[in-house]
C-alpha cells in the first residue's frame, strides 16, 4: 500500500511500504507479551464499541460472542456501535490510524479501552486473514461494510445492502495461521476470555463443546467485581474473597483490606500472604483498567516495603503502557501508589496495635515487612520496638523488653559475631542482641538517633569485663605459657589471653573489635603508601594497633588447664592452640577458609604425632608385616 503526493520544487514524496507480516511479528516479539493477548484486544474492540453505542442509546444491550467456526477459525459477534463504509475506510485502510471518530469510538477519552485499527490488527498474529462486517447503531440508512485483511497487507472492501430487520454491531472472523490454530480452540478461547474480561460490565459468553456433538454458551463474566458485590455479612464476604484470591492468585490469604483512591477512581481489595516472602520477592498485582485485566503481574503499584501483600484492583483513571500490560508511570500512578501505600500503612498499625490473635499472626509470619517499614516511618518504628521479638542471649525480647531490662541495647552486627560471644555472654547475664539478620541492624542505628534510646554496637571491651581475670599468682605463672601462646598465632593474626569464664565446658571465645580492625586496617595501608601519606596515615592510627582477634582461654576449662602447662612439647602446645582457634572460628559460625583448614589439618598431624609416637611418616615395611 502506498500513496504519493507532490512536495516543494516539484519532487514527489513516496510513502513507505509496509511488510504487515513484519509489523505483527514487530509486535509481537517488542510490544505484546504473545500472541494470546489478540483475545483481550478484541474484547477492548468490542467493549468500546458497545460503550459508544449506548452513549446514543444509554439501554442498548452490551453482549460479545466468541464461536468456533466449522472447518476451523473463530468468530466474535459483539452488538456495538458499528461502522459505515467511510468509517471503515478511515479505521482499516490505514495501518494504526484511529483519529476521526472521537464520538464514536471515543479516542482519546476515559470511557475507552483502546484503538480499533491496532486492536484488529493484533488479530493478526493468529490468523492469515481477517473479515470485518459491520453495521452502524447511528447511521441506521447506511449501507453495511465488509472489510478482508490479509497478511501480505492487501485488503478488500465491499459495501453491503442494508435492511430494516438485520442486527447492528460486528462480526469478526478470523482464519487461523498454520501454526496458530490452536490459539483460536473454544477451550483456549473461553480460558483467555475469562482471564481477560471476568469483571466487564457486558455479557461475554464462549461457544464450548459439551457431551459428543453438543454445544452450550459459557458466560465468563461476572456480574460485579467481588470486592463490590453485595453479600449477606461480613463473614459471607470474607469467604467469598478469599475463594476469589485462590482462584485467581493461588493463595488462601491471612486477610485482606479494602482499598479505594476516588481521584482516580480506583477500587480493589489487598490480599495478606499467609506465609513470608523475601525482601524483594513480590511487589506484583492484578490491575484491571475500566474493568479489563491489564495484567496479573504488573508492578509499580506500591512501594517496596509492602512486599507481603498482593493487590486486585480496577481504575478508571490510570494510564496503560503501549502494550497495555502494565501502567504508565506518570502522576496519576504516583497519587494512587501514595494512597495505596498510606491505606496498607494504617492498617498495619491498627491491626499491631489492637494486640490481637491477628496481629501475633501477622508479627510471625511477615515480621520483615514491619521492619523494612520501620526504616522509613517513624510511627511503626515506635510500634516496631514493642511488638518485634529479636534473638538476644535472654531469648526472644522486643526491644522494649531489652532497654527495661538492661538500660543500653547492646547489639552485635552479624550472626557470627552473635555466635562467638553469645555463650560467654549468656552465662555471665550480658544481654545482646543478634542484629545480624536482615533490616535489624539499620533498624537500630536508626533507633540510636531517637531521644530516650541509647543504642550502641557490642565491643570487645563489654564481654571482656564480664570475664573473671585469673588471680595474681595464676596470671604471674602463665606469662611465659602467654607469650608462647600469642607467638604460636601470630601468623593467625590473633592475641591469646586467659581469663575464667562460665560455661567451664566452652574451652575458648574468639572476639573482634571494630575498632581495632579499623586500626590495623589503617596501619595496612600505612605500610602500603608512600612515605608522605604514610606519615599522614601514621599520625591517624596513634598506638600500634593490636591483633584483630583475641583468642580468650577459659582458665576453669581442664583441657587449657592441661594445655598451657605442657611447656616439655611446645610444638604440641602450639598444635593444641592452633585447633583451639580454629574450633573457636567453627563455634563462631564463620565459615572455614581455606588457610584455616590448612591450619587445622597441620596442627592434627603435630597432635596425632604425639599421641602415636611417630615422627609423621607412615610404618615401616617390617611394621606393616607384624
């Protein structure tokens, strides 16, 4: 299809020639999600149609029939509002063009879903050709029109002879493409239709098989969507949004809220997942605009930190994207998300604060929620401090608990740091809290800026004033056996001391400061640098910064007892306190790195040299005969 008209000192401009059968596959592969949605576009098709149509005749029916044809292909009748010849020749003979009949077909305006011109266009992605009969609701004296597409980009268009009796609206049929066939089967039909269209305002129905040769009309839309649909009580309502949540997102929910934003005419329900997701593992919903599904996973509608629930909704004021699958992020959106966000926000608040079996359900099962909304509102941080239990080493404590019962809320930073001191920490009735899950530790440096709280980070100083220094004349025999102990991990860049310390079965404690890693991280660098940064880098460090790690002997332990005395072996004390360290790493929970292993797998050999009297190398052939 081409056209030509002249241009400015005489030249003629040429129009481009479009490949059809590249402009589907263009569409298909870049703008639509496959090739399943031609059912929603003809639905869109069909709904503007009618809708145009009872704006000149507010009672005019509003029904769409999808019936498989004999021989194969599909037909889809809907009683809108029709076209003329000229309207047709405007619409369909030019490939996307949809500008003229605004009062028709209502382009541009808010009651309307879509274009027709693309919306049958998309048609073709399932069939090689496509054939249009329609006849105006309007123009009730013009003739009716028939219009033939094919996939090369040809088209025919007959004008047909009009009678009095004969029905208004069109007729689609379409003839499937070799490999497509199957997307126009009544099942797939009535399958996509129903996913697509179950809240419009019309009656849709599908033409199915039934029994051996019968045929029946399935309607697949629903009167109102659920959310607005009258029941009997609450309770009846509940359980008929909770069916309508299973069959369309695949969960039974917790419970479910409410939603409405007017200023763009938004309503819908949010469903609570009964069981946790991770931070960042949903954030998808079912939008529905002017009651056709945009889609089931779009994404935008509310923040990041409402991860837990799922949203069903239909707007009148939002916008779609060109393939309509998911929503234009422009203002409206960012009104209906603040909206959105706010109506999920007050809930949970009320729900947490009515101390209710609903509220400890929902603490239990979506306590990351809570937190990651703590970070950024005040008020549920407040809330959060008195109903989130954290893992300290007096059990499970809200942080309220934890500052009534301590004063300061005294917190490690990982796991493994947790591990490493929890069991000294326990026995000596040190309260610390594990913030080493996710959110925690940003939830209480957060904390730490709020008046009326004192939150710091564990230090290496708080478990050591906990351990019991060794009497006098203990710490004045063990100097040597100390000295011994630190030169045999130096190498490990560990600091070996002695204190006493329940439990007495816990042999040794692997501490680490921050502060004194920070230290010899600078002191690293001084190393590393040029003389005049070094010197400046020195001047930062001040003292020189001790080991990273200190390796805390229990003296009330026997097996260190027995160990810091063997001074006849000092390779086997050496041995012995190289697997105390790793043993401690392990304890830790740290994961074991490789010079670590190697570290454990010599100090085994020296131990089990010693313990069978060999020298390390294996028997003797006379030995190994006896």
């Amino acid at each position: 299809m081409t056209a030509a008209a002249p241009a400015a000192g005489g030249d003629t401009a040429q129009a481009f020639q479009v490949d059809l059968r590249g402009v589907v596959d263009l569409l298909a592969r870049h703008l639509y999600s496959g090739p399943r949605v031609y059912v929603r576009e003809l639905l869109q098709n069909a709904v503007d149609a009618v809708t145009a149509r009872r704006a000149h005749e507010p009672e005019a029916p509003g029904s769409v029939r999808f019936r498989a044809l004999d021989g194969g292909g599909l037909e889809i009748v809907d009683t809108g509002v029709g076209l003329t010849p000229d309207e047709a020749r405007e619409l369909l003979a030019t490939v996307g063009r949809s500008s003229k009949r605004d009062l028709e077909l209502g382009v541009g305006r808010a009651e309307f879903l879509g274009q027709f011109g693309i919306g049958l266009l998309s048609a073709f992605m399932v069939a090689d050709r496509i054939e249009l009969e329609s006849r105006s609701a309007v123009h009730r004296d013009a003739p009716g029109v028939r219009w033939v597409g094919h996939a090369d980009g040809t088209y025919d268009l007959t004008v047909l002879p009009r009678t009095a009796d004969e029905p208004v609206g069109s007729t689609v049929r379409l003839a499937p493409r070799q490999d497509m066939d199957h997307w126009l089967e009544p099942a797939t039909v009535a399958t996509l239709a129903q996913e697509f269209g179950a809240l419009l305002p019309l009656d849709v129905a599908v033409e199915v098989p039934v029994g051996a040769d019968g045929r029946a009309w399935r309607r697949v839309t629903e009167p109102a969507p659920p959310w607005r649909a009258s029941y009997p009580d609450d309770a009846a309502r509940a359980q008929a949004l909770a069916r309508y949540c299973e069959r369309t997102l695949g969960f039974t929910p917790l419970t479910h809220l409410d939603l409405e934003v007017p200023l763009v005419g938004l309503t819908g329900v949010a469903f609570v997942l009964p069981a946790a997701v991770p931070p960042g593992g949903g954030g998808t919903h079912r939008v529905h605009l002017k009651r056709m599904l945009l889609g089931d996973r779009v994404t935008g509608l509310l923040p990041d930190w409402a991860f837990w629930v799922r949203c069903v909704v239909d707007a009148d004021g939002l916008r779609p994207t060109a393939s309509r699958e998911q929503l234009y992020d422009d203002e409206a959106l960012l009104v209906a998300r603040d909206s959105l966000a706010a109506q999920v926000r007050d809930w949970t608040l009320a729900t947490l604060r009515s101390g209710s079996a609903l509220a400890r359900e929902l603490v239990a099962t979506h306590h990351l929620a809570i937190r990651s909304l703590a970070l950024v509102d005040d008020e549920m941080l407040d809330l959060a401090t008195q109903v989130l239990p954290f893992e300290t080493t007096d059990g499970p404590l809200t942080l309220t608990e934890v500052a009534a019962q301590a004063g300061t809320v005294v917190h490690t930073t990982s796991v493994e740091e947790y591990r490493r001191v929890a069991p000294v920490a326990r026995a000596q009735g040190l309260l610390v809290v594990n913030a080493g899950y996710v959110y925690d530790a940003d939830l209480l440096g957060r904390l730490a800026g709020r008046r009326g709280w004192d939150v710091r980070p564990l230090r290496a100083a708080d478990v050591a004033q906990v351990l019991d220094p060794v009497e006098p004349e203990r710490e004045l025999a063990l100097l040597d056996a100390l000295a011994a102990a630190s030169a045999a991990l130096r190498d490990l860049d560990c600091e070996v001391v002695v204190r006493r310390f329940a439990p007495a079965d816990l042999p040794a404690v692997l501490l680490q400061d921050r502060d004194d890693e920070h230290r010899r991280d600078v002191a690293r660098t001084v190393g590393a640098a040029d003389d005049l940064w070094g010197g400046v880098l020195a001047g930062l460090t001040g003292d020189a910064a001790p080991a990273a790690r200190r390796l805390v002997l229990n003296d009330t332990n026997p097996t260190v007892r027995r160990l810091l005395v063997g001074t006849g072996r000092p390779d086997v004390v050496a041995a012995g306190l190289r697997s105390m360290y790793v043993t401690a790493v392990l304890l830790a929970g740290e994961p074991l790195r490789a010079h670590d292993a190697a570290t454990m797998t010599a100090a085994m050999t020296v131990l089990l040299d010693a313990g069978l009297g060999t020298s390390g190398s294996g028997p003797t052939d006379d030995e190994e005969e006896r």
